[in-house]
C-alpha cells in the first residue's frame, strides 16, 4: 500500500506534465464540464503505472494476478484511445469484452455453489461489464471515483487477508494505495483526472478482485459482499440509466443527473 502510494504521488505529476506537453486536456463545454481551466487526463496511467510496479515488486504473479494485470492493461489503452475522442461506444464496449475474457481464462469466475456452472461465465462476464463501466460513469466529480475506488479496494483487501488468499489481498492494497496517492492531486479542485483509462480500468481491476475473493467458502450470503461494497457505483449506474432511457438516450450518454 505505502509503495504504491508513494509511486503515485512520484508519477501523478510526471503524467499531468505530460499531458499539459502534449494537450491531452479536458476542456469545459458550459454543460457538463464547468471547470474553469482546462484539466490534464493521463491520471489513469499514473495510478496503474504505481499499482502494476508496486504488485510486481511485492508478490510472485500467479494465473489470476497475470490476468489482472493483462485485462486492466487493455482497458488502459482501451481507454486512452478514448481520451483521445477517436473510439466508438460499439469499440470501447468490443476492447472491454476482450480484456473480460482475458480475466475469465484467468480464472476470475464468480463462485456460487448454487449456480450451475455453466451459468458461472456470463455472471462474471455481466458483472466485471457492469463494475467497469459503473466507475467509468461515476468519474463526473472531482475525486469521486478515486475515492469509492479507494474504498472498495481496501476492502476487499481486508476481506482478502480474512479469507487466506493473499495475492488478492495484496493486489487490492497496491491498488488502493495507488489510488490514495493519486487522490492527493484530484480532490476539488482537481489538478489532474483519471480519464477513461483510469476508471475503466480501475472498475475492471476492482470487479475482478471482487469476484476472486472466495465470499461464499466463508458465508452461504458471501456473494451479498461485492454488492455491498460496490454498491455506490453500481445503484448510481442503475439510476442514470433508468433516467436516461427513459429520456430516450443511451446509457453512455452524458448528462448532470447522477445522485
């Protein structure tokens, strides 16, 4: 946790330099985007930048954290493309879908005794589309996402160390850790954002580790957990969506009605 944080307090400022070199930069648009200056993206790379070395150093990478690591890459340049304005929803929701089935060979499947395996695969699938695409539409406030992903993931970690599966434990700390060290430059007002790149990935990292954990050799309720813990982003995705179809516009559709 404490190496990461520190890596993300190093490289946050490195990537804002980066993108104020190169104008990756978020501008206002009198609408949704009321900032008065323009902001740098790249956040996103900083915090997985410090996540991804501080696993690396700690722990010996096993199937599931390779799958992680592999899956959270793609959404990262998934994401990144995005930024630039030059991705589809149909070709961001395809990049998503291939780093979910990247997590799901690596064993990153939800286990439920009560679910009949072959069930197993698309809930996960549903879930980690769903985890990653709620943080992507709740990065609209100053530290938001970073702090709820802050949240979850050391959750999660302490659940981990609870439950004796620490490469779980351990990727949820370094995550958490990154995100803390990234918040000290995007709490209000922000000096960087985590750009697409940083909250799909994060959201898919974050749905992950939240179906790794194995909830239900604990409690026959375990699987409630990730619910609970993940349950800010995923009732705002609920409720924008209901708003928005019932307005007549896609879910991804922009618009100041999140709660």
């Amino acid at each position: 946790f404490m190496l990461a944080l520190m890596l993300a307090i190093y490289f946050t400022p490195v990537a804002r330099a980066a993108a104020l070199r190169f104008g990756i930069l978020d501008r206002a648009d009198g609408h949704l985007k009321q900032q008065t200056t323009p902001v740098p993206y790249l956040g996103g790379l900083a915090v997985f930048l410090a996540y991804l070395i501080a696993l690396g150093v700690v722990v010996a990478f096993n199937p599931l954290l390779l799958g992680l690591l592999l899956a959270g890459t793609l959404t990262l340049l998934v994401g990144l493309v995005d930024d630039f304005g030059v991705l589809t929803p149909f070709a961001k929701l395809v990049g998503q879908g291939v780093a979910i089935f990247v997590l799901l060979r690596s064993g990153a499947v939800i286990e439920l005794t009560r679910v009949p395996e072959p069930l197993r695969w698309p809930l996960a699938a549903l879930w980690l589309f769903a985890v990653c695409n709620a943080f992507n539409l709740l990065d609209i406030m100053d530290g938001l996402a970073t702090g709820v992903g802050a949240l979850a993931a050391f959750t999660l970690g302490v659940v981990a160390i609870t439950t004796g599966e620490m490469p779980e434990a351990v990727a949820s700390f370094a995550l958490a850790g990154a995100l803390c060290g990234f918040l000290v430059f995007n709490f209000y007002p922000a000096r960087i954002y985590l750009g697409d790149a940083g909250s799909l990935a994060i959201g898919i990292t974050i749905g992950a580790l939240a179906i790794a954990i194995k909830w239900s050799e604990v409690s026959p309720a375990g699987f409630l957990g990730p619910l609970f813990v993940l349950a800010v982003p995923l009732a705002d995705t609920a409720y924008v969506s209901v708003l928005r179809a019932r307005a007549g516009k896609p879910f991804w559709h922009g618009s100041p009605d999140h709660f």
